[in-house]
C-alpha cells in the first residue's frame, strides 16, 4: 500500500517541477508578446522599423517637427494664410507669442511629448533586448547587432535633443540650470531624472559617441557606397542595393541607410550638439568629418543642381534627395500636406523675400522651390518616388557649423576667411547666375580696411540656414540655440510637472 | 465498498471532495434543488438569495426583466474595483475585457469544475442536485487565487439504480410587464404642462430658443389633437404578455454496476418587449460504470445551445419620452408616420416605424463539455479521483442596422446600413487529481485531501461591420458595399493555471475541529517574477452540543462555535496584462521593412489581489429541533488591489497595472427559523435572514485620485445635460458611495437651488469640486423573509426579499421631473403638480419653463431607500399514491408559483428604464413515471 501512494505522489509531483514554468508561458497571436518578438532577427528589425514609422507620424516628422510646429515658430509662414487654413490657425500664436494656449497644449504639445517619448520607449526596450542578444541570432551578424543597437541609441538621443529644442532652454537663456527635462534610458523607470540643459545635453552627446562607434564599422567599413555609388552617391534610400559583401542575402534592412539613423546622421547630430554646447571644437570636428569626407563628393559634383529648371521642381531634386542623411518616412506625407494646399490659399512663405532680399532672382532655393506669385513652397507638394520623406538631417547642416565654428574666436580652427570660403561652396551650388563670393567680399573689404565684421558674417551663415531649410523647419534650432526665437519653451506637459516638481 | 448516501445537508460538496459539515469549521450555505423550485422554476440565481443573504443580485435598474441580460451577483460585498471605470464606459474607451468580466463575479463551479455565469444562468433547474455557497477562507481556499469573491459549486443530479425512471418536468409561463414605476402624463395633462411651462406667454415674459408664432402653432396643433381625442399610450406599444414553456425529460436507470442518466430539456423565455427572447435547449448522457469494487468510472457528455434575440422595437426609453398627443398613424393612409416634427430642434423619428425596418440583433451559441471521472478506492481509508473536462464553445451574434434606420441619415448611400458580425470561441481542458484520506482512530477523526489541478482555456474573438446596403433581402457580407475598415476586431487569450493543494480537517470526539488548507497556484496570467501565488487557511471550532453534559440537556441538539482565517486571492486583469508586447504596424510599412511597435506595458510583478479574511460563526439548534439561529461575522480585506498606476509621460506610457490599494468588507450576517407546527400531516415554518455589509476603502492609487479628477472634468463639461452621479474613490468612502453636491433646497423666493460649497457657503452654481459623499446604496440590512407551510399534500411556500436603509439617487426626479426638455418629451406627472410655481411656494423642483433645467448630481435627488418585496409565492400538490395506482405514473407534482408579485418602496422611481420589469406565473407539472 504504501508504495502505491509512493506511486501516487511521484505522479502528482511533475505538476511542480520545472515544466510547469515552461507550461505557464503563453502566447498571443493577435499581439506580439516581446519574449516571441526579440526571440529572432526579423523580430529586432522589426521593432527598429516601428520605430521609424512613429518618427514619421504627424505628431513628429511627418508634421509638427518640419513642416509644421517646427517652421511655423520661426515665423516662416504669411500669418494672413494660416488664419485662414483650417487647423493650422492655432500657429499664430507663435508669432502672437501666445505660448501657453490650451488648444496648443493638447492638440500639439502634449501629443508631440508624448509621441517622443513613445519612441524613446521603443528604443529603450528595444535596447534592453539588443544588448546581450548573441551576434549569431542575426543574419549579418555582429555588423547587424551594432547598428541595431546603435539606431536606437542615436534616435533617442534625437527624440531627447528634439525635446530640448522645443520644451528646454538653451545655454543662454535664464531657465537652463532648471532640473526640467527627463532622460529616460530605462523602458521601466517609473520615476525618471530630470535635468538642466548642460547635463541633459551630455547625456544626449554620450548617447551618439555610443550609436557613432556602434555605426562606423558597417557604414564606413562595409557599406563604403554611402556616398560613393553610381554617379558618385549610392541611392540611401534604394531598398534594393545589394552589398558587395552580402551578395546573396537579402540586404534591403542593411540598405537604405538614409532612413535610417545611420552613422553619417549621427556625427552630423554630434556636430549639432556640441555646437548647442557651445564646444565649437568638437562641434567643427565633427562636422569636418562630413564635410573632409565628403567635400568633394558632395557639394562638387554635377548631380547637385547648379541651374534651376523645370526638372528641378520634380522629385528627387525638389528635396535635394543626394544631400539627405537621415529622412523620416510616411506614406502620407503629400496627402497630409495638400490638405492645406487649396486652390484659394496656401502655406506661402510670408519671410521668403526678406531672407532671400536682393538675391532673389539668383539664388534657386527661391527661384526653383519657392512660387514667385503666392509664395507657396514646393517641397512638399510633388508627389513622386521620394515624395514620402521628410528630411531631417541634412549635410549642408555640416558647411553652416564649419563655418560658425571657425567665426568664433572661443574656436581653435577660428579662421573667418575659410569660414566665407566654405559658404561659398553652398553659394556656388545654390545660385544659377553670377554671384559674389563671400570670401572674395571678405578680402576684397579688408583690402580696404573695412572687413566684414564677424557678426556679419555669422548674419550671413545664419541666414543661409533660414535659406536652405526654410519650412522643413531646422532654423528653429538656431533660434533656439541663440536665444532668437519665441520667448519661452513650450510648457511641459501636466502630466510630467506632477513628476519633475515644476 | 458501498459509497454513503448521506442526506445533502450533511455534507459541504467543495468540489474538490466532500467534507462532513458537523467537523467543518468553514462556512457553508447548502441549497437543494427542490427549495430552489420553490422560489423559482426558472431562474436559478435569482432564487438563490432567499436562501443566503450574503449573496446579491445586483438590481438592474436599466435592464429590467431583460431575458438576455446577465445578472450581475456578489457574495459578500465588492472587493475588486472593475478596469472600466464609469466615465471608460460612457466615453467607450473601456478594454473588452473589463466589460465581459465582473471584478466581483463569485467563481462557478460545477460537478467539479469552473463554468461560467451564462453557463448556470441557461442550465436547468431539473439537472441540479444542490447548491453549495462557499464564503470563507476554509471553505474557498482550496481554490486559490479564484477564490476571493466566493464559490458557489453546483452539483449536478448523479444517475440512480434501480429499474429505468422517466421524469417530465414541465412549466407553462406567463410574464407581463410591470408598469407600476410609470406615472406618465397623458395628453390633456402633458398641454397642461406645457401650457404651465409657459408655451403660450410672449417671448420676453418667458426664456426660451423658439419664437412665440412657432409656440402658438405647435400649441394649435396639440390642442386639436387633444380634442380629436388622441391619446396615445405609448408603453403598451413595445410591450406584450408572453407565455413561456419549458421541458424537462429525464430517464434514469441501471444496475448498481452500471447506472445511466439521459436528460433532454427545452425552454423559451421570450421577454415582455416584443420579439426579445431567449431559448435554450440542451441533451446529456450520463454513464457511470463499476469497474470493479475498488474503480468506478464515470463520463458525462452534455451539448447545450442557446438562440437569442433582441427586441426590433428598440430601447423602451425610446417610447416613455414620446408625446401622448402624437399618433402613430397617419390618420389618412393608416401607415406608420417616419418621423415627428417638434415645436424645435430635430425630428423625432417614430420607434414604430423604425421597427418595421428590418433591423436585428440576434445571436446564437453552444457548448459541448466532456467530463470524465475516476474514481478508486484504494483501501479502506484511502480514495484517489481524478477527472478530465473538456469543453469547446462558440458564439455568434450579428447585428444589422438598416440603410432606412434614422442613424443611418447622415451617411453617403454607399455607405448605409451595417451589418456586424462577431464571432467566438472558447476551449478550455481541466484535469484534477484527489486524494482523499479519512480515517477515524479512537475519537479523532481525520480527512485530509490532497490534490491538484491543471487548466488551460483558450478564447478567440473575430469582429467584422460591412456596410453600404442596398436593400434588406441581402443581409449577408457579399451584399455590402465594403467591410468598414477600422472596425475590423481579432483577439486572442490563452491562460493557463496549475494549481496543488493540501487540505486537513481534523476532529476530536467531535467536539474540538480543526481545519487547514494551503494552496499553490502557477497562473500564465501573473507576472514573471510572481508565477506562484501560495494561499492558505487555518480554522478551529467547538461543538458544545457534543460535550456530555450537553448531550444530557435536551435543549440543544445543536451548539457551535467556529471561526477561521486565512488568505484568498482574485485574478482581475487580462490573461496578457502583466507582459509587454508589441502590436504590428499593418499600415504604413517602413522602406527597410515591417514594423512593430509597443502596445502594452507590462509589469513583471504583477500578482492576484489577495484578500484576507476572518470569519465567525455562532450556530445553534434548539427546542426539539424547531428553532434554529446561525449568526455570522465576517471581515475581509482586499489588499494589493489591481488598479492603474499613472506614469509621467515621458516614460512613454500613461499607466500600468499594478497593485495598489485597499478595500475592507466587514460585515454580520443572521439567519433564524422556526418551526411553528412540526407535525406528520401538517407543517409551518417561517425564517429570516438578514445581512449588513460596510464597504470602505482604505487605500487609493494616485490613478484613481487623478481619475477623481477627470470625473469633475467631466461634469464641467457635461454641465448642460443630465448628468447622474458617478463613483469616486476616496479613502473612506466606500465602492457603493453615492457623490454630488449638497444642496440646500430650493431658494422659496427664487426657485433657484442653493448648494453648500466645500468652503460652507451657499451658492447658486453647481461645481464639481465641492462635490462629496452624498449617500450609498449599500443597505443597512438586507435580506429574506420566508413562509412554507404544508398540510397533506399540499405545500405552500412564499418568499420576500427588504432592504432597510441605504439610499438612491433618483434619476427619474432629475431627468424626467425637473430635468425635463418640456417640448421634446413626456414626463412624469410630478412635473405638473409638485413644481415651484410661485414666490413663497416651498416645494421640492425648481420652477417649470420652457428651457430645460439640467440637473448634475445633488443630495436634492438623494432619497433613503427601504424596500419590501413579494419575491415569490408557490403552492404545490403531490397527487395521492393510491390515485396513481395502475396509471404507470409513480409520482406527481402539480406546481403553482408567481415571483416579482409586487414591491413597496420608499423611493418612486422609473423601473426598468431601456427594458421594463415583469411579473411571470408559472404552472408546473412534476411527472415521474
């Protein structure tokens, strides 16, 4: 009898070996859960692509942080066509400076934070995963785990240093020593650290130096076509690109790396955050490295369009496509666009003649991309094969920093003629007719005793700026970074000032 | 070995294995089939609070007597606070599960295994043996982390020896609308009203948004209408009185080595709006077969399926707000008139003439379960069960709005009508394993069973709508001009649970019980770091009544004294809740690939609630038996609550589950009855039971205090409709508080209402802020009263259900008697007789006008609410044996009965509001052949 029971017990005793552990985890097939998702290569990739498809929402760059928010708060747009578009009319109080209107807080603050975040999250877990994943569980290997990881790492830094510019305060302004915004690195944290400007930017610079050293094997080591493929450039954002060293797999995730946050983007974001750190060395060494690297692929060669044309008014060219290095992606770009696009108004470009002022017959970002009558931009409107992105980094970001950098005194590399020499390759390319050079105009005013004052030469490199992104919405960083723009940060959100104590 | 029969009452069926209820020192309430019949020979669960006061039928006030609503029940109090909270579910952002799963549904278990509340809403009254409602930490804690809110175990009739016995059940009902909360005013009365109101003053004397020509006219109209003499009584429109039929056929029979039981059963219970209903019909077979002195082995196989439909005339609010002085008829062409033009604002469209548009709502499903039992008895002492169920399911129900349907108005053509669709199934797998050891040595006697469990259950759902109908002869998917995108819905949920316990009871002489019970659970459901949830209970009890000297005093035959205490726990969240994961973006791919990004935060922590609970029982059987009282003490605290813990935002996330928070139930519970006359041909007995639970909170989440606050958001900018009140949760209060803000009455020299502020000043201004508790619902005693007396054969048995005490928030005062639109609806008549009219007039409602005066929550509406009601009366008459002779007929029963006969209350309210209630009277006939 008792060896019955005996029997008994050890039929019962299964029910609380280890087995049941494994019993006890399910799954779902109408949600992925995140054990299922990062237990393959296709799973990591796919959680890095979604997170590309929410920086391409609305409430990011498929909007408010190009053409929308983003310009409108440089005052780029007519203020008489915004009251009249439907939606857009809560713009104005931009230039009312009407910061802290309620319609603004939900409809655009809040979602944008929230948005961001959401994709900090992404990366965060995403991270998390990454980290100690085996090389061998992905088709390219190490190459492939490292800019997986490093992707993630440098778009939160971007999602962070994009909060910076619209919620935080810059070096100059009063409020930057304020604990004010979080950087969150944990995809758990319940309670996240709040920062000032300086350390919040370090953060966001130790976050790139991570995603730039992760990146620079695969793109500069492996993917060398970057910049140098057919007719010197390979197409960033051609899918099908098949690479030398990876002829029979399929390469189309470790291709098109200009929609992607790839190594280039981020050393042109290392560039741009040391700048706003006011470290103009590390600000011109990084971007020399794109402009060194590329000076005489990028700018010199015949694909940039010298001549405006009619061509030039179809994509690629309209956006410039060869100078992209990082654009977001939405299918709904153009469509989401042409809403405000109407027969009796559009988004015209209110300051186009005061920043272009007597260059306005020569230089093709007015003549080819802006409508001479109702001032309508067209960089958005063309519907074509690159009409879904929506640049967010580009490389002449790189000329404008070099050139800043070497107009401040603080600067090792402070040298203002090569500063003018260097607006000058943005000029050739930009201006179809005869034109001055700056570093002609430089010498030939020194010659005769009255240079250009070096204000006067950042006017003109930040004008440039105005010229080059107009409403793709980046001039809002200089104002941020100089203190020029609206008179406040937006108000963060109610449902973090419970948390940050402000 | 012979198995005992031992009379229901003396043992508590846990379903885990059957205890003696003299050793027992957990709390249990045994119900049979018959005492059920009695107060119901339909309705189940609603006959069960008669006999137990701590279980609740929650009243639903909006549904009525709805044959397709579920009821919602408690025992014992609300521990849980739901994950759709009030404003999720006027806002529709409420999860689906929150919606199908009551926080505080007690756990159904029959024959053995858990079941759903539907399941015992359409069982058979004729196939259950006995109820047994679990209530404590001893007698639920075998269950684990589902046992907080109770148990209630049903046991089904098990196949009888003996030479093949039929039976047939039938009942004939007939079920007609209780109108009695109505006080509508008819057409002559309603021109009154608007007359009153001010409808023929000249614009400047009253305020108003339509111009005096179009009052005068409207008042021309309605005057000739009234003098045509129409007088339309809406509510008998929807309405009808059904008569109901149900069967049940039985044949049992076998040797003792082998006994079989087929039961088939139909019934219908069409409601009293027409053409709602719900039917039911199901077949089982029961096979019990012994193997051998030592196995026996039974199987169960059972089908059941259940068609509903609602009713095509719609919500019966839709006809209680139409004007008395409306016909529905076009008095020329005798068809129904589309729509009514009121005096402003939008037509009205006639309830009528949309019920003759092919509208539907309909649904079907069917269970099929297999249980298959073992059962050994290795020695004397020693019995090993064990038992595996496998049930499958699946549910349909559809939904079709005609193109020609008022909602439909605005839509382009092609994209009229909507036809939705849902689909479901569900599977679950059950295995059990017992092991029950009982053995008497000398005077102590010892039971203890150990066992385990394993359950895995699989749900799916498929939602579609299609819309863009032409015509209603097509009403199927191919017809439609597209599937409606967005409103495509998949989800899937498997969980899983695994379970061991050990449970002991131990007795010495049968005076001094002891009771243990510890319990292991492994739920897919609880986060990672949480996969065992362990459970356990402790219980103790004398039996004075056993004590020598006792037993020599003939007083009592019964005295005893048991207490226990131990730890439940609840799942209240959905099976996925505690883990991240993603969802894949289908739109909009990204040019390197697919994409996937985060849909829940999970939280790897996340565990049960637990509840803590201690129970006293004071028992005691006395004067030959007659009187019998049991008083109970009870007081549970939930603690670790799940609630949604808020998160700044920049961690992506809003909230996440997790557990915080606190809910104590403390309560005392009486039970006496008393055998008036006690004699062989003639019998009296009447009983009463009583129960009284306070529900306070203890402890809040910061979600639920910035909840509090959304729900003031709400009010402010709801500020001009009616608005009732909506739960709050505050430390202190309580699940069941009532809030609003105190007011002060009506201002006699203005007719204004005056509230008191949170400061303590009056104000004319309603604000959200200075709302507070105003009242709750919660009884301060509730429960039955019962009378069964029988003489012969005759056995008459009545039952009433009252609540003393606790109050109500009377929405019909505020949206129909003052908050009433004058000109857009009828109303109650106290808008005609009990309204502020002039200076100095002390009433209760503010001044009538033309603009309606919308009311948000105030203490002016609260009213205290006692309540008596004639829950059911039966009489029942066993045909003589002798009379029988030679017809083949060895038993009969003839049964009369009649529930919801009347009710008194204190409160005068409307009843019954989307779906009004019902008197039913049933006629039943017992034949056993």
């Amino acid at each position: 009898m008792k060896r019955k029971i005996n029997i008994l017990l050890l039929l019962l005793l299964p029910m609380f070996s280890l087995s049941c552990d494994k019993w006890l985890d399910v799954s779902s097939s109408t949600v992925v859960l995140e054990e299922d998702l990062f237990k393959s290569s296709a799973g990591y990739r796919q959680a890095l692509n979604g997170i590309y498809v929410l920086m391409g929402k609305n409430t990011l760059y498929g909007k408010e942080l190009t053409w929308g928010t983003s310009t409108a708060m440089s005052g780029i747009y007519d203020e008489d066509v915004l009251e009249l578009l439907p939606s857009l009319e809560d713009y104005l109080a931009y230039t009312e400076d009407d910061i802290e209107n309620e319609d603004l807080i939900s409809g655009i603050y809040d979602p944008m934070w929230t948005a961001a975040y959401r994709v900090v999250a992404n990366c965060n877990n995403l991270l998390a995963h990454v980290v100690d994943e085996d090389p061998e569980l992905f088709e390219f290997g190490e190459n492939e785990r490292d800019i997986i990881e490093g992707e993630a790492l440098g778009v939160r830094a971007l999602m962070h240093f994009e909060m910076l510019r619209m919620f935080g305060y810059s070096l100059d302004e009063a409020g930057c020593d304020e604990a004010r915004l979080p950087y969150v690195t944990d995809f758990y944290e319940t309670a996240p650290t709040y920062y000032n400007t300086s350390d919040f930017l370090d953060l966001i610079i130790a976050d790139l130096l991570a995603s730039w050293d992760l990146q620079r094997s695969y793109d500069v080591g492996v993917n060398e076509y970057f910049t140098n493929g057919d007719d010197g450039y390979t197409d960033q954002f051609d899918t099908g690109y098949i690479l030398d060293n990876y002829e029979d797999e399929d390469a189309s995730f470790m291709s098109a790396r200009g929609t992607r946050f790839n190594y280039y983007a981020v050393t042109m974001l290392l560039a741009r955050a040391y700048l706003f750190k006011k470290d103009y060395d590390n600000a011109y060494y990084y971007a020399n490295s794109i402009y060194g690297g590329t000076s005489s692929g990028v700018f010199g060669t015949t694909t940039f369009w010298a001549t405006p044309s009619d061509d030039l008014l179809m994509s690629p060219y309209v956006k410039f496509k060869y100078e992209i290095l990082f654009a977001a992606h939405q299918e709904d770009l153009v469509e989401n666009y042409n809403i405000y696009d109407t027969d009796e108004n559009s988004l015209a470009i209110g300051c186009a003649e005061e920043v272009f002022s007597d260059e306005l017959t020569y230089d093709a970002r007015y003549t080819g991309l802006i409508s001479s009558d109702t001032k309508y931009s067209k960089r958005w409107v063309y519907d074509g094969t690159y009409a879904d992105f929506a640049p967010v980094i580009r490389t002449s970001e790189a000329y404008h920093i070099l050139a800043e950098c070497m107009l401040r005194e603080e600067c090792s590399e402070y040298n203002p003629a090569s500063a003018m020499a260097v607006m000058d390759v943005i000029r050739k390319a930009r201006f179809g007719m005869p034109y001055v050079f700056y570093y002609d105009l430089y010498y030939a005013l020194a010659g005769q005793e009255e240079t250009l004052t070096n204000s006067q030469m950042l006017e003109i490199v930040w004008n440039d700026i105005k010229r080059e992104s107009m409403d793709e919405g980046l001039y809002a960083w200089t104002e941020k970074r100089l203190g020029m723009g609206l008179s406040q940060p937006f108000p963060l959100p109610r449902k973090e000032t419970d948390y940050n104590g402000l | 070995m012979k198995e005992d029969e031992v009379a229901v009452e003396d043992v508590v069926v846990t379903g885990y294995g059957n205890i003696k209820r003299e050793s027992f020192t957990g709390q249990a309430t045994v119900v049979t089939q018959e005492e059920l019949l009695r107060v119901s020979p339909t309705n189940i669960l609603a006959a069960l609070q008669v006999f137990d006061p701590s279980i609740q039928i929650v009243e639903n006030n909006e549904m009525g007597s709805d044959p397709n609503t579920l009821p919602q029940m408690q025992v014992r109090g609300q521990s849980s606070i739901s994950g759709a909270t009030e404003l999720d579910v006027i806002n529709g952002t409420a999860s689906e599960y929150d919606l199908a799963n009551d926080p505080n549904c007690p756990l159904f278990i029959l024959d053995g295994y858990e079941t759903t509340l539907q399941t015992i809403y359409d069982m058979d009254p004729m196939l259950i043996k006995s109820v047994t409602i679990l209530k404590d930490a001893a007698s639920t804690a075998v269950y684990g982390s589902r046992a907080s809110n109770g148990v209630i175990v049903f046991e089904s009739v098990p196949p009888k020896a003996g030479k093949i016995d039929i039976s047939y059940n039938f009942t004939g009902s007939v079920t007609a609308p209780d109108l009695s909360s109505y006080n509508l005013m008819n057409a002559q009365q309603k021109l009154d009203a608007e007359v009153a109101a001010g409808l023929i003053m000249p614009t400047g004397q009253v305020t108003t948004y339509t111009s005096f020509d179009n009052r005068i006219a409207h008042y021309r109209d309605v005057v000739s209408a009234v003098s045509q003499g129409i007088d339309t009584y809406w509510l008998s429109y929807p309405l009808t009185t059904e008569i109901n039929h149900k069967h049940s056929l039985g044949f049992t029979g076998g040797s003792e080595g082998f006994r079989f039981s087929l039961n088939v059963n139909y019934g219908n219970n069409n409601g009293v709006m027409k053409d709602s209903f719900r039917e039911t019909m199901g077949v089982s077979l029961n096979l019990n077969y012994k193997m051998s002195e030592k196995l026996r082995v039974s199987n169960n196989i059972s089908y059941s399926k259940t068609n509903n439909s609602n009713s095509s005339y719609g919500s019966f609010s839709d006809y209680t707000s139409l004007q008395p002085y409306w016909y529905p008829y076009d008095l020329t062409t005798g068809e129904f008139i589309e729509s009514f033009s009121q005096v402003s604002g939008a037509d009205i469209a006639n309830p009528l003439y949309v019920q003759t548009l092919d509208n539907y709502s309909i649904g079907d499903y069917f269970t099929i379960t297999n249980n298959f039992n073992l059962d050994y008895y290795i020695n004397k002492y020693l019995r090993l069960t064990g038992s595996l169920a496998v049930s499958y399911g699946k549910t349909n129900s559809e939904t079709y709005v005609d193109p020609d349907d008022p909602s439909m108005d605005n839509y382009d053509m092609n994209e009229k009508g909507r036809l939705s669709i849902s689909d479901g199934t569900t599977t679950s797998m059950n295995g059990n394993v017992v092991l029950q050891y009982n053995r008497n040595i000398g005077k102590n006697n010892i039971n203890l069973r150990l066992g385990g469990n394993m359950r895995e259950s699989t749900t799916e759902t498929t939602g579609f709508v299609y819309r863009g109908f032409s015509n209603s002869l097509l009403i199927k998917p191919m017809y439609a001009a597209e599937l409606y995108g967005d409103n495509v819905t998949m989800s899937d949920s498997v969980s899983r649970l695994v379970g061991a316990f050990l449970s002991g009871n131990y007795s010495y002489d049968n005076i001094y019980l002891f009771d243990i019970s510890a319990r292991l659970d492994g739920s897919s459901s609880f986060g990672s770091n949480n996969k065992y949830a362990p459970f356990w209970s402790l219980g103790a009890g004398i039996n004075f009544h056993n004590y020598d000297f006792m037993k020599s005093v003939d007083l009592f035959s019964s005295l005893r004294l048991t207490a226990n205490y131990g730890q439940t726990g609840q799942v209240n969240f959905s099976p996925y809740m505690a883990y991240t994961s993603y969802q894949i973006q289908t739109s909009g791919w990204h040019t390197t690939g697919l994409g996937a990004e985060l849909y829940s935060r999970g939280n790897s922590d996340l565990a049960w609630e637990k509840t803590n609970s201690l129970s006293v029982a004071f028992d005691a059987t006395m004067l030959n038996s007659r009187l019998n009282v049991g008083l109970s003490y009870y007081n549970n605290t939930t603690i670790e609550l799940v609630t949604d813990a808020t998160l700044p935002l920049s961690t992506g996330f809003t909230s996440y589950k997790e557990n915080v928070g606190k809910v104590e139930n403390i309560g005392t519970e009486f039970r006496v009855s008393y055998a008036v006359i006690k004699k062989k041909d003639m019998g009296l007995n009447v009983g009463v039971t009583g129960s009284r639970n306070k529900n306070t909170i203890l402890e809040i989440s910061e979600s639920q205090k910035a909840y509090n606050d959304s729900v003031n958001e709400y009010f402010e900018e709801n500020s001009s409709v009616n608005t009732t009140p909506l739960l709050k949760y505050t430390e202190g209060g309580s699940l069941t508080s009532i809030y609003g803000v105190q007011s002060l009455g009506i201002s006699p020299s203005t007719g204004e209402e005056l509230f008191l502020s949170i400061d303590g000043s009056a104000t004319t201004t309603w604000n959200s802020t200075d709302q507070t508790i105003i009242g709750n619902t919660q009884a301060k005693l509730r429960g039955s009263m019962t009378l069964n007396f029988y003489y012969k054969n005759f056995t008459l048995f009545t039952s009433f259900m009252y609540k003393l005490g606790g109050q109500v928030y009377n929405s019909t005062l505020a949206s129909i008697v003052e908050g009433v639109n004058i000109l857009s609806t009828n109303a109650d008549l106290r808008v005609l007789t009990d309204r502020w009219k002039n200076t100095n007039d002390y009433v209760a409602y503010r001044a009538l006008g033309l603009v309606s005066l919308y009311n948000s929550p105030t203490s002016r509406f609260i009213q205290d609410e006692s309540y008596l009601k004639f829950n059911s009366v039966s009489l029942s008459y066993t045909l003589n044996k002798e009379w029988l002779n030679g017809s083949g007929i060895s038993n009969c029963r003839l049964t009369a009965n009649m529930s919801d006969v009347f009710t008194l209350s204190t409160v005068k309210q409307e009843r019954g509001t989307s779906y009004p209630f019902a008197r039913t009277f049933n006629l039943s006939a017992n034949i056993t052949f």
